[in-house]
C-alpha cells in the first residue's frame, strides 16, 4: 500500500567534526596565548588624532590586569 520509496526513512547527514584551524581566535598582546573569540574579550581601539593607532582583543584576565592598573 505505501511505497517504500515515498515513505522510506531519512537518514540523517553525518556531521562532520570542525577543524581548529577553522575556528576564529586571536593572540592575546599581553600574555602571548591563543585564545578562541568564544571567550570573554574585550577590544581595545586606540585613536590618535582621529586615526587609528591601535586595535587589539584582550583576553578577560589580561583585561582585569589593566582595569586594575587603570584606577592606580
């Protein structure tokens, strides 16, 4: 009565694990480690005159280092 061709089960698509490679990260400027963007960040943008002078990510540790450093 059904066709096996019309009611047939779907096979689900075999996921492929992800490179890490492929994965967006950044080095951290002042500890040196390889981070993932996933990760608690901040941007750091330095303007000089209306130009850009510096663009960075900072890790959160890092960051917290330089808040703290920031109040002193």
């Amino acid at each position: 009565m059904y066709g096996k061709r019309k009611y047939s089960r779907i096979s689900k698509p075999v996921e492929k694990p992800v490179d890490p490679t492929s994965i967006p990260n950044f080095v951290c400027p002042h500890c040196g480690q390889v981070k993932t963007i996933n990760m608690s960040h901040i941007d750091i943008t330095a303007l000089d005159n209306g130009k850009l002078f510096m663009y960075a990510k900072m890790c959160m540790p890092c960051a917290l280092l330089l808040q703290q450093w920031m109040k002193k």
